[in-house]
C-alpha cells in the first residue's frame, strides 16, 4: 500500500465530513428543515464536529449550531443543556478570527431569547472571552462579540450589570469610534441596551465617556446608525436630570433637529424620543429645547410622518407644555395646536389620540389665552365625540375627559363653549355653565349675545336639583338678566300666557 | 281667832270654790292665749315684712349703682375694642393697598412681565422660523444630492449598458438596428452607442497581495492607506503665467512614485518572514501538524542530488569575477547614469538619506555647476 492510499481514506473522511456540516449549516437556514434536523440527533452530532482537527468544519459546525439556536428558544434551550457553551467559550478565546465570529454568533442566537438563556450564557464564563474579542483586530469578530453581548445585556439589569462588571463600556466605546458603519451600530445599540435598565448603568456608560463620541455621529449618513445613536443617547438621558443634561452638554442640540428630517422613520421616532426624554425632566431643559427650536422642528415632524412615529413628538409636546405657561404659549405660537388636533382626529389608534388629548389638555389648562388657543381650533368637539364614543378605549375616554375639564376650566371664548350646552352630559355641562356663569356677568355684549343665540332658553331648560352647583350656576346666570326674560324664555311660559288669557275677563262686559 | 276658826271652818270650801271656779274658768284661758299669740304673730309678720320690704328697696338702689357702674366700664371697653378693631381694619385695608401695589409692580417687573414675554415669545417664533427653514433647506440638499447620486448611477447604468451593445453600433456597410436607413435621423441610443467605448473581455484579475508592508503604505497601493487619486495627471495644462517651473516639469516631481532606499525599502526580517509564511501554507495545506508517515524506510532509497554550483565539473567558481566584467568600459550603471563618475554597485549597507535623493528634487541647491 502506498502512502497515497493511506492518506486517501483520510482525505475522504475529512471531505464527508466538511461536506456534511455544509450541508447540515445551509438546511439550517431553511425553517422548514429545522424541526427534522433536530429530530435527527444533529446537535450532538455538531458538538463533536466543534472539537474537530479542521478549523473549517469546526467554523461550520459553529455556523450551524448558531442557526439552529437562532430558530427557536427551545433549539437554544437544547444547545445550553448540550454543555456545548463551555467548549465554544473555551475554543473562543484560542482559535482564529472565522472561527471566533462563528462562536460569537452562536452565543448571541442563545442568548437573545430569554433571560434564562442569557444567563447561562454569563454562567459559562463567556462575558470575559467576549470582552477579550472586542480587543481583537478583525472589525468582525468584534461586531460578533458587540452583538453578542448586547443580546445579553438587553434582558434586565442584572444581566446588564454582569457585562458592564466584564468591563464591556469602555471597549464598546472604543468600537463606535472605529471606521466601520456596522460594528459603530452594534456598539451603539450594545451601549442602548446596557443603559436602558437603571441609573446606574447609564452613567457607567456616560462615564466611559460614550455621550460625546455618539453626539459626534448624529451627522453621519447612514441612517441606522443614527437611529441606534439616537436610540443610546434617549436610552442615557431618560433616568435623571443629570444624564439629561450630560446629553446636552454634548451639544446635540442643533444637530438632532436635522435628524427629524430624514427620511427614514425610525431615525425621526427616535429623534423625537430624545427629544421628548430631554424635555420631560425639567422646565429648564424644556426652555433650552424651546430656545433651540426644537417645539417647531418637532412639530413639523409630526406633520410630515403617521402613525407610532408621531407618538414620542405628540408627548414632548405635552411635557413642554405641561412645565409652565410660557412653555405651553411657545408650543401655542410655534403652531402646535392645529397639528396636534389634526393628529386627534386623523389617526386611527387610540393611544395615539389619548396622547394628543393629553398633551392639548395639558396646552389649554393654564389660562384663558392657553385655553382660548386650543378651543379655536375646534378640537373641543372632537374631544367630546371621543369621550362620548362607545369605540374609543377606557385610557383615551379617560384622558379626553380630563382635557376638556382642564380646559373647560379655564375657557372662557364662549362661542367654543356654546355649541356644549346642547350636546353635552351633565359632568361637562357643569363646567360650561360655571363658565358662562363666570364671564355673563361682565361683558354686556356677551350677555345679548347669549340671549339671541338661544342659549339662555337652553339654560332655562336644564333640569338641575335645587341646591347643585349646576343650579347655582344657573341662579347666577339667571340674574344678570331682567325676570321677564328669564320667565319667557323658560319652559311652558307659553302654557301659563295661554292660561292667562283664558283667565282673563275683558273689560267690556 | 274667831276669824281663824271661820277660816279654817271656810277652807275645804274655799279649797272646793278654787278648784270649781279654775275649772270654769280652764276654756276660756286656752282660748284667750291662743288668741293672744295670733295677734302677736300677725303684728310681729307684718312687722318683719315690712323690714324686708325696706331692705329690699335699699338693695335695688344699691345694686342699680353697682350695675350701673359695671355697665359703664363694659361700655368703655368695647367702645375701645370696636375701635381698635376698626383702625386695625383700617390699617389692613391700607397695608393690602399698599401691597396689592407693590405685588402688582412686582411681578411686572421682576415675575411677569408682559413685554418681556412678548419679546420672548416673539423671539421664539423668530427662532422657530429660522429652525424651519434652515432645515427645509437641509432637506432640499438631501433630497437633491440623492437625486444627483440616482441620475448619476442611471447614468452610469447607462453607459455600461451602451458599452455592452457596442456591438449593435451602425456601421457603412451595416445599419445597427437603431439607425434605420428608413427613418429620418437615427435612434439617440444609437448616438450614445457612439460614445460609448465597446466593453473589452474581462481578464482574470491579479489578486491583490493582502500584506501591507511598509512599501504599500508609502507607495499609497494598498486600499487601506490613503486614498489614492484616481484620475492620472491632466496631459496638457496651460502654461500658468509668471516664474513658475514647467508644468510636466512639477507633475513629474508629484505624481513620482515612492523610492525608498534600500534600507528602508526592505524588511529587516526579511528570511523569518518567508519562514513564516512557508509554515502558515504548510499548516493550511495539512489536516495535522504532524506528518502522517507510517513507512519510516520510504525515503531510504533516495538519491542525494547536489546543487548545481557544487556539481560543476570545472573547478568550483570564483564569487568574485562571476558577478562582474573586468572591463569597466562595458558595464552598464555607468551608461544609465550620466550625472556621475562611475558606479559601484549598490551597497547594501545604509545608504545616506540626502544623497539617494540627489539629483531629483528640481531645487537648485542640490545642482551641481
């Protein structure tokens, strides 16, 4: 036998078996594979293909593996309760750079699905490896381990906590600073992910150092690259006061309103939303935005897109308006109200109009002017068909009734508050009668008006328990006006007339 | 005695008489004493009342002064209480005048100010403006400069597309199918095929060495070094006006590629590094470090071939003269270099950096008259 026949038989079972894990990693790509190839027994089978002698096969069986954990959490499940994670984490952090991007993308497809998973992941010890990877050369393997790691992160804090401990912030801050597009978005969203959960954890991320190297991208072109940038920097700022303004501090301010006129929606939904975490914390960080413009370009935005994308703009608009009545008359004269009641009316979901009618509650409730700005836009009716509606949802029912009390409150343009006498239930009512109650008595022209335009013969016909408020109002009305035109226009004056003249004995008899 | 006698004969009866006339007389002495008693108790009541009448009388008087003079002093201190009451009222009315005022100058001042909220507001509204249209502009340069880059690429499309149906062009003797002689003027595709430069066959491309050494990176080969222009040098510029050099002249001078000098120009670690990567191929090829040989005998009959400068039949070469004629008139590097004497071959020790560069830079202080 020669050496040639001797190496022959090697050289066939090494291309059956490459061929093999080629075939099992392309079948793994198909769903409709999956559930046979399981039954197949393929996951022990690729265990052992991962202690291979060929580095090739020992990548595609990685590969594979890493399909099949990405299909299903039960497939992931499997791969953990395989003990396959203590050799990928070993071979990890001693094999080449294909081999080390397979491992990663295998721990990222277990750990993406559940908490439990991840955290079996972080028991394997893999957290340090990962980390160790985000230090190699090769810009993939690093956005493998970025990936990965994120995927732990986003679970809960503890997770989260776990890969700061590893020492992930600082590397991952080094990766957005690195030239390529798609590793700065993984990094990006890893550090969004970690500094979603709690205070803390945002300012280990600010501490690295991140806020300033991420507000330097928001030009980028690439868009998903700005909306994970936007998403980090809203993740960072959302928690206190203090992160809030570190973010601001990094001068994003001018530069964020261009992002809310991209193209892509995700890079507008999250510019508002970071925006709107800005704004929300105090007036002060309200009165920068305002200062910066950012009221009018927000409601260009939301001019300019539909649906979900509108919401995060709908309720910086609220926030703004809700810390002080300065704020609120710049949301008034940056032309936020007609948007804001064209949103109320034309969007078909329901959380989207409660945050409309939220925010215009929250723009009417300071003082007659605020209140007088929102009534003319007519959107005090639509307000009320919503409240009155049997379709809309208990939240948004809820929400437009407290606007239009908070509104109504303050309101005092009569001619919005008129057409509420006729179609109004008795808990609105009150409010618009106080109303009248409160501004007849002062303005003369108002009162003639009140009486050609019927509403005094409405008043007249209101049913109110004696001693309400609702009477009250009703008694105050009544007397800013002479008794005869009280008595005529009430109910049945006609009757008791008619029974007069029935009663009457002419003189010449 | 006599009398005595008669007396005593008289004492039973008068004994008898007294007891007879105090039993007669009983009744009356009852009813007498009782009488006697109504009398004295009806004048001593009427006496005693009488009293109490006065004392009665004297103790309204007394009592009418004494509440008089009470009334008197509660009056006073009332009086002085309503009037107390009354300044106080008055000075609060006051102090609120006073403050309604100063509260009232305040806030307008310092809280509200009305004109400064209107400037303010009016100063939003400016800024909001200038935020909108600043990024409707911003917006219109995007939008244009991605319709530039989609007119670009269809252009570019384009010209593939006619460079690939280059062949459809008309000729004399043959009317491409998009200039028929039938109609009046041809196809304006037919115009562009003109243009366009027929697309030549693709040639297998040379891979690209993946090394970057220290020669790609200042030669500017590599793609990971700086970005290389990618146009050639503009073939005939006009002469600029004043005392500059020739155009061809300071082109030369910066589009001249990198020469290093030797000892820059090659590594250091030159034999390690073909090791290396001699190892790298090695283990690439096999499936185990090791090499699988199980005959330890196979090479046991292999015949030793020797070099061939050691298998010369002659005697074994000189290294000196096999490298360069004796004659000094024949050898090249003189001929190739005029600016000098005679040449050497190159040294492989460090060359002095200035003078590698002599002659080639077209200042005039490293000319020599």
């Amino acid at each position: 036998m020669s050496q040639r026949q001797v190496l022959q038989v090697f050289e066939q079972y090494q291309k059956a078996r490459t061929q093999f894990v080629q075939m099992v990693a392309e079948l793994a790509t198909r769903p409709q594979n999956i559930e046979t190839l399981q039954n197949a027994g393929v996951m022990s089978l690729l265990r052992t293909l991962l202690l291979d002698v060929v580095p090739t096969i020992q990548q595609t069986a990685a590969l594979a593996l890493g399909r099949l954990a990405n299909y299903n959490d039960d497939l992931a499940e499997a791969v953990v309760k395989c003990d396959i994670l203590p050799q990928l984490v070993y071979s990890l952090a001693e094999q080449n750079r294909f081999y080390k991007k397979a491992a990663a993308f295998v721990l990222r497809a277990v750990g993406k699905h559940s908490p439990q998973l991840a955290q079996a992941i972080v028991d394997c010890g893999a957290l340090d490896t990962l980390v160790i990877c985000l230090e190699d050369f090769d810009p993939g393997v690093k956005e493998a381990a970025a990936w990965a790691l994120r995927y732990i992160a986003r679970h809960n804090a503890e997770l989260s906590q776990a890969v700061v401990d590893a020492g992930a912030v600082p590397l991952l801050v080094l990766c957005i600073q690195e030239p390529e597009i798609a590793l700065k978005r993984i990094a990006a969203s890893a550090l969004s992910d970690i500094a979603k959960h709690s205070p803390e954890l945002a300012q280990t991320v600010v501490d690295a150092g991140a806020v300033a190297h991420l507000a330097q991208m928001l030009l980028n072109p690439d868009a998903k690259l700005k909306h994970q940038i936007l998403s980090a920097l809203s993740q960072v700022s959302k928690h206190s006061v203090d992160l809030a303004e570190m973010v601001v501090e990094a001068e994003i301010f001018p530069v964020v309103l261009t992002c809310l006129k991209d193209k892509d929606e995700y890079v507008k939904k999250n510019a508002s939303t970071l925006i709107r975490e800005i704004a929300k914390h105090t007036p002060e960080l309200s009165q920068l935005v305002v200062n910066a413009g950012g009221v009018a370009a927000v409601i260009d935005c939301i001019g300019s897109c539909k649906g979900n994308t509108r919401l995060p703009g709908i309720m910086m608009l609220g926030y703004v308006a809700a810390h002080s009545e300065n704020l609120a008359m710049a949301v008034i004269i940056s032309k936020g109200v007609p948007q804001l009641s064209v949103c109320l009316s034309e969007e078909p979901e329901d959380h989207i109009k409660a945050a409309a009618a939220w925010a215009l509650g929250q723009i009417g409730r300071h003082t007659p002017e605020h209140a007088r700005a929102v009534a003319v836009t007519n959107t005090l009716p639509v307000l009320l068909s919503l409240y009155m509606s049997t379709e809309s949802s208990e939240d948004l029912q809820v929400k437009s009734k407290k606007a239009i009390k908070s509104i109504l409150q303050k309101c005092t343009y009569l001619p919005a508050l008129e057409p509420f006498l006729y179609d109004a239930p008795p808990n609105i009512l009150k409010h618009v009668v106080g109303q009248f109650s409160k501004v007849l008595p002062h303005d003369s022209k108002a009162r003639r008006l009140f009486v050609t335009s019927g509403g005094l013969k409405k008043v007249q016909e209101i049913k109110a328990e004696p001693g309400s408020l609702l009477q009250e109002y009703i008694n105050s009305i009544n007397n800013c006006y002479p008794e005869e035109i009280v008595r005529y226009y009430s109910p049945g004056y006609s009757d008791t007339l008619l029974q007069r003249v029935d009663s009457y004995q002419p003189l010449n008899n | 005695m006599a009398t005595l006698a008669r007396l005593q004969a008289r004492s039973s009866t008068v004994g008898n008489q007294y007891y007879f006339r105090n039993s007669v007389v009983d009744p009356f002495r009852i009813k007498e004493n009782d009488a006697a008693v109504k009398i004295q108790s009806w004048f001593r009541g009427c006496q005693v009342r009488a009293y109490v009448r006065h004392l009665n009388r004297i103790v309204t008087i007394i009592q009418k002064w004494w509440r008089s003079f009470l009334g008197r002093k509660q009056y006073q201190l009332t009086v002085q209480v309503a009037y107390y009451t009354m300044m106080m009222n008055l000075y609060n009315a006051m102090a609120v005048r006073i403050q309604r005022r100063w509260r009232g100058y305040r806030v307008r001042k310092y809280l509200f100010n009305y004109y400064y909220l209107k400037e303010y507001l009016r100063v939003v509204s400016e800024t909001n403006d200038a935020i909108r249209k600043a990024l409707e502009e911003f917006a219109e340069m995007k939008e244009r400069e991605e319709k530039k880059a989609n007119l670009e690429r269809e252009e570019k499309k384009r010209d593939y597309q006619a460079r690939k149906m280059h062949y459809l062009l008309s000729t004399k003797q043959i009317p491409g199918i998009y200039n028929s002689p039938f109609r009046k003027e041809p196809d304006p595709w037919e115009l562009q095929l003109q243009k366009a430069k027929p697309l030549t066959h693709r040639r297998p491309k040379v891979k690209q060495k993946d090394s970057t050494s220290l020669n790609d990176w200042l030669a500017c080969t590599s793609a990971r070094s700086f970005p290389r222009s990618e146009i050639l040098p503009p073939i005939n510029r006009k002469q600029c006006q004043g005392p500059f050099r020739d155009i061809t002249e300071v082109l030369e001078q910066r589009y001249k590629p990198l020469e290093p000098t030797l000892w820059v120009a090659e590594p250091i670690d030159e034999l390690k590094l073909a090791r290396e990567e001699l190892r790298r191929e090695e283990w690439l090829r096999n499936v185990n470090d090791n090499m699988f040989l199980p005959f330890s005998s196979y090479h046991k009959n292999e015949k030793y071939i020797p070099s061939m400068h050691l298998s010369s039949k002659y005697c074994p070469i000189s290294h000196k003269e096999q490298f360069r004629s004796e004659n000094p008139k024949k050898w090249i590097c003189d001929k190739v270099s005029v600016g000098r004497k005679s040449k050497d071959f190159q040294t492989v020790l460090p060359s002095f950096e200035l003078f590698s560069k002599y002659g080639k830079l077209y200042s005039k202080a490293g000319q020599i008259v």
